[in-house]
C-alpha cells in the first residue's frame, strides 16, 4: 500500500486528477493500493475514515483579536469628535441679539 500523504500530492499535480469524476478517482487510487480511509473520501466525500486513518482532530479556533486599544466610538453620544453626531452647543454667553452690538 503506498503512502496516503503520497497519493494526495499525486492527485493535487496531476490535473486529470484534480478533474477526474469521483468514481474514476476511487478506481485510480485503488489501482495505486489507496488506503480504505483514502478510497471512502474519494468515492463518497467521506473524510471520517481518512482523519481516523490520519490521526487528526477538529481543533476550533475562535477567530478574536487578542489586542485592545482601540473602542468604538458611537457618534450620537455627546462630546464625539465631530464625525456626524450632534452640532456643539452654543456657548451661553454667546447670542443672537443683534441689537447689543
């Protein structure tokens, strides 16, 4: 029986391959002496067999930034950086009696 590794490299050159119906596939591969695992995954698209075979395991990774620093700021709270929230409040002293000038 040749390698598993081996065998799925052989696929991933040769493009007749990579194209090939998985029915044809599971026939080459068990001409080459594929490993069940390997022949499962061809002709069903069952990879159980070959990640037992394998010896792997699923590993989840939360996809999070681990690194701070930055906060949202939310536009409609007082005192934003003037990126669209509310206009500034007219200072008390200031006023709009023309007559006073």
């Amino acid at each position: 029986m040749r390698d598993t590794v081996e065998l799925l490299e052989a696929i991933g050159r040769d493009a007749s391959l990579r194209r090939a119906s998985p029915e044809e596939l599971a026939r080459v591969l068990e001409a080459d002496g594929a490993s069940p695992g390997l022949l499962d995954m061809a002709a069903h698209g069952d990879s159980a067999a070959l990640t037992a075979e394998l010896g792997l395991k699923h590993m989840h990774v939360e996809h999070q930034s681990q690194t701070g620093g930055h906060e949202e700021v939310d536009p409609d709270e007082p005192g934003d950086d003037g990126d669209g929230g509310e206009e500034p409040n007219e200072r008390q002293d200031d006023t709009d009696d023309s007559s006073a000038a």
